[in-house]
C-alpha cells in the first residue's frame, strides 16, 4: 500500500514536471499573465452568476422539494417529479438559448438559465431524501406528540439532509461547468476568454479562460465535499 | 387505567368495509400489564393505536384515568403516552441523550433536568450514560436500541404505555433477558401498559391479563392461568395450543410448590440419629446439608438400615440443584435432564430452600384446574 502510494506520488511529480515543460513551451504562462486582469475580473463575474443563480435554486428548490413529498400532495407530486425529469433532458445550452429568447440578453436571462439547470437535481434529490425517510420514524414522532412542523423539521430533513446536500452538490456542479456558456448571451464570465480563444484561435487565451473554470469547478466541489462531511450530524452521515 | 369502551374501527375500502375493531371493551387496572393477542390481521394493533389516536377510531370511547381522551386534543394526548414499536424508531440524527429527551423537551422541561433524567434512566437498564449519552443510535446494538427505545418512551414519566411488539425484533436470547429487566423495572415503575404481542409465551410471561383477539372481537380477556387453564373456546385453545399445560408451568415457581419442612441433616450427624429424622417425617430421603446450609447431597432410608458411623460416609451426590425462584419449567427441565422424581432449591446465596419433586408440580397444576372459578363459563355465578 505504501510502495503504491510512493509510485502514485513519483508518477504524480513527472506528471507536474511535465505539464510544466508543456505550459512554458506554449506560452501560457506569459499569456495568463498578459490576461489576468481579465481572469480576475471575469471569475468575479463568474461567480456572481454561479453564488447568485445556485442560492436562488436552493431557496426555492428545497422548498418546492418538501411541498411536493408532503401526504397532501402524493396524489400529484409523482407526475410533477416526471414534469422535471423531463426538463432535465433538454440541454443546458438549449435553456440558456430559450431564456434569452424571451429575457433578452445580459445577467437576466444567465441567471434565469443557470437557475433553471440547478434546480432540478436540488428539487428531485430533496422530495426523494424525505421520501426515504423510513415510515416507522415518522410513525414512533407521531405516536410521541410532535406536530407535523415538528416532524418535518426535526426529523425528515435531519434524516433527508445527506440526500438533500448531494443533491445540492450535483447542482452546483452542474452550475459552475455551465456558466461559461453564460458568455453567449451577453452573461460575461470566464466564457469570454474560452469562446474568445476559440474564435481565435489563440490558444493562450483559451487556456487563460478554461484553467480557471476547471479550478473553480473542481474548488467548489471540494467545498461542498468537506461542507457535507461536517456539516451534516454524524447520526445520519454515511461518510463518518 | 385504561377503559374501552365500545370502541369501533372500520376502514373504508373500495372493495368495501373492512371492520378491524368490533366494540371492544376492556379494562386495564391500574399498574398492571394487558397483552393484545392474536394472529396477525386480528386486530389487535389497531385497537391499540387508536389509544394514542395514530388510527382515529369509528366510533367508541377510550378513557385513561378514568378521564374521557376524546376532550384532549391529538398532540396534548400522546405526550402523555409512552409509545414504543418494534422498529424501536430512535432517531437516527440525534444521539442517545437528544432521543430519549424528545417529550421532555416537547413538553416543555427545562434542559438540565430532562438531561438528568436521560442518565438516570440508561442507568436503569444497565447502561453507563458516561459512556452512551453521546453516541448515536447505529453505534449501539440492537439490544441496547431496544432498550433505549423502551427508555424513551418512559422519559417523561407517563401514566400510560403503549407497546407495540416492542421485543419482537430482537434475537430469542436478548429478548428474554430485556423481558425480565423490563418486568423488573415495572415491578417498580407500576405503569399501566398496553401491550401487542403474537407470541403466546411472552404473553403468558409478560401480562397480567391477556386478551386474545379474532377478527377485531375479543375472544377472551382474563389472566394467564385461566386463558391457558379454561380457554373459552376452541380458537382460543387453538390459539394457546396443545401444550397450553405445559406452558402454565412458567406461571409457578418453585417457590410456590417446594416442600419447607422437608428432612434435613449435617454431614456429622450420626446415622441412628438421621435415621430417627426421616422415621418422624415419613420421608424416604433426607438432603444433607454443609456448615453453611448448603445442600451437599441426600440420604436414603434404605441405605441407613443397619448401617452405623456418620451421614458422610453413606451420603450421595445430589444430581442439581434448582434456585428456589426459578419457574416450574426450568424446574422439570433439570428433573428430566438428571431423571430424578425430585430436586433441592437454593435461596440467593446458596442456601438450602426446600424439595421440590413430581408429584409436587402435578398437584400444583392440577390445583388450579380443580379450584379455578368457572366465572368465565358462567358470568351469571355468583
């Protein structure tokens, strides 16, 4: 196990060593350095729409979830859920396309776009968390006197909460990755840089938009990894 | 107390009416155990759930301390009802301490005394809360869930218990040893309980009063020795089965059936004199005892006959020795186990208690059939 985990790390340092060679032979360096009040000022952008569209889906998304497994809505809340599954197959870029169609172009319709791609993983993963909550949790709360407020807040989303926070997870994912395609319709972001160097086809300046999207995905993973290790009570977290 | 009244369920279905509870009526005295029992579909556990109004009842009354629960509102009801399930149901987010403080808190207590009374209470059933106050349900095992389960439920000292198989999960060998801590804790506790079983042995072991249920009607509702003494009737008799006799042994303890004055003597006693001892008893057998009163052995009258010296020397081994507190079924299981007519009991220490012998429990079972008042063949006798 050792002598594997030093191969990992040796095989890891060329790896590095590497893509060092190659990122100074091809200019990138210099050319993130030549554009790096750009990239400072586009990953703002980007993250205003990816904080701002991702809280938005949350707010309403965990919402909407729990509404729709409450007992009073059983009757329509399967044929809802089918609503959204289908939803979630139209393509992000198609989203964002029909939402400028009618919010014009600018933050609006990037906001609206992102909004929508984020909240379904948000809306499905909370009504399927509370679901599984066993029936006899719900049953033994009841017979102990709790209120149906009480139930909810105490233990269905306690005992939804690692779904909930995966679901949550996956939509921010999903978030970040998309908004560079924000760029399109006038969103701004680090899809200036990516689609730009396309256009261009200037490599340096691609790289300068895409290096920052991947590290920003992958941080914001991170983040919610150890958010979801710490954060949710050990009683109910599979990963403690 | 529990009293039922009249007390209806019928579920509407589209394939029509199905009725679960048929005017049941019932009463549980106060501090006793009542088992629901029957086969599955019975109706047993709606009776029981709509005491706590899990199930809302058709029609019918139930009073708890003699008060009408109808005038209590849903919440206010089961908070003063200690409720526990077979899935035991501790939640699974918060640790031991948080769980059995649930109805404290919802009841308003202040912290510290619900938290104090969290300790004491794992400290009932024998475990250190030092150690399980912080831990989370699936770091315990079943057994020590179930207990807690059971703990829970008496958090905030209800009057009233309802129970709903609440050792049904649990392996046969841990089930046994929580019905007895759990029989000890209510020998003090004196709560009145409801409690549904299908297990015919832990009825006759945990209840005061059984009621056997058929297709939501009570078919019979009496204590345990007459259910298995004079079954009503032949689903009840069924129900209970053919070794109902048998299973009326658990009921008995040796205590109740062994022979006090049976002949003792010591080791030093000298064999004329024992043999003078069984002469006045009329005994064919003496146990022989130690310094400290603990039976050693038995002599016989035959082996005495023109033998002389001391008991050590003609004394034999004593097969077993039954404590004077186990039930008779232990008892004749060790009888049959060492094929011996009869055994000595041990008190707590060790001690010499009595005989017991076959014929002893025959007559004691045969006691309770010959002498049992036939009250429920004949409700009009006086």
């Amino acid at each position: 196990m050792t002598q594997s985990l030093g191969m990992g790390r040796i095989a890891s340092f060329f790896l590095v060593f590497a893509l060092g060679i190659w990122v100074s032979a091809s200019g990138l360096t210099e050319s993130i350095a030549m554009y790096w009040d750009d990239i400072v000022y586009l990953t703002k952008q980007h993250l205003v729409l990816v904080c701002s569209s991702g809280f938005a889906a949350i707010l309403i998304g965990v919402p909407v979830g729990v509404l729709l497994s409450r007992p009073s809505m059983e009757k329509y809340a399967e044929s809802i859920m089918q609503i959204f599954n289908v939803g979630t197959t139209i393509p992000t870029l198609a989203v964002v396309a029909l939402s400028m169609t009618i919010l014009g172009i600018g933050f609006p319709p990037a906001f609206f776009g992102l909004f929508v791609a984020s909240l379904l993983p948000i809306i499905r993963n909370t009504y399927a968390g509370l679901l599984t909550v066993p029936a006899h949790l719900k049953e033994a709360a009841t017979g102990m006197g709790m209120t149906r407020q009480q139930i909810l807040w105490r233990v269905e989303l306690p005992n939804a909460l690692y779904v909930i926070f995966s679901g949550i997870r996956t939509a921010l994912a999903i978030n970040v990755g998309t908004t560079p395609l924000a760029f399109l319709i006038g969103g701004g972001g680090l899809g200036e840089l990516i689609f730009t160097g396309i256009d261009l086809m200037d490599t340096g300046m691609l790289l300068a938009g895409a290096i920052p999207t991947a590290a920003l995905a992958v941080a914001v993973d991170f983040l919610m990894g150890q958010a979801q290790l710490r954060l949710i009570p050990k009683g109910v977290n599979p990963l403690r | 107390m529990i009293r039922l009244e009249d007390l209806t369920k019928i579920f509407r279905t589209p394939s029509g009416d199905i009725v679960a509870a048929d005017r049941v009526n019932m009463e549980v005295p106060e501090g006793e155990i009542c088992i629901l029992l029957g086969p599955s579909g019975c109706g047993k556990t709606t009776a029981l759930k709509m005491i706590n109004r899990l199930i809302p009842p058709t029609s019918g009354k139930i009073f708890i301390g003699g008060k009408d629960t109808s005038q209590l509102n849903d919440i206010e009801l089961r908070r003063n009802i200690g409720y526990v399930i077979q899935q035991i149901g501790l939640f699974p987010n918060m640790t031991i301490e948080e769980n059995i403080c649930v109805v404290p808190r919802l009841l308003q207590w202040d912290i510290k005394r619900a938290k104090t009374r969290a300790a004491e209470l794992l400290d009932l059933v024998g475990l250190d809360a030092r150690q399980y106050l912080k831990r989370y349900p699936k770091e315990l095992s079943g057994g020590q869930q179930q207990r807690v389960g059971v703990i829970r439920a008496l958090a905030a000292d209800p009057p009233v218990m309802l129970m709903d198989e609440p050792f049904g999960a649990i392996d046969p060998i841990n089930r046994e040893i929580i019905q007895d801590e759990f029989l000890k804790m209510q020998s003090e506790l004196k709560k009145t309980i409801m409690f549904v079983s299908h297990d015919i042995d832990e009825a006759v072991k945990m209840g005061d009063k059984i009621a056997i249920f058929r297709a939501g009607k009570i078919e019979q509702y009496a204590s345990p020795d007459q259910i298995l003494a004079h079954p009503e009737n032949a689903f009840v008799a069924d129900f209970v089965g053919t070794d109902r006799t048998l299973k009326r042994l658990r009921l008995l303890t040796a205590e109740e059936v062994a022979d006090r004055n049976a002949p003792i003597t010591s080791r030093s006693t000298k064999v004329e004199d024992a043999r003078q001892v069984l002469a006045a008893s009329k005994a064919r057998f003496a146990v022989v005892i130690d310094g400290e009163n603990r039976p050693v052995g038995f002599i016989t009258a035959d082996e005495m006959r023109g033998a002389s010296g001391t008991v050590r020397e003609l004394a034999n081994r004593l097969p077993a020795t039954v404590p004077i507190r186990a039930d008779l079924r232990a008892v004749v299981s060790e009888m049959f186990a060492h094929d011996t007519m009869w055994l000595a009991c041990t008190d707590d220490n060790g001690r010499y208690a009595g005989v017991i012998s076959q014929p002893d429990v025959t007559t004691a079972l045969r006691a309770t059939y010959a002498s049992a008042p036939d009250a429920a063949h004949d409700p009009g006798a006086p």
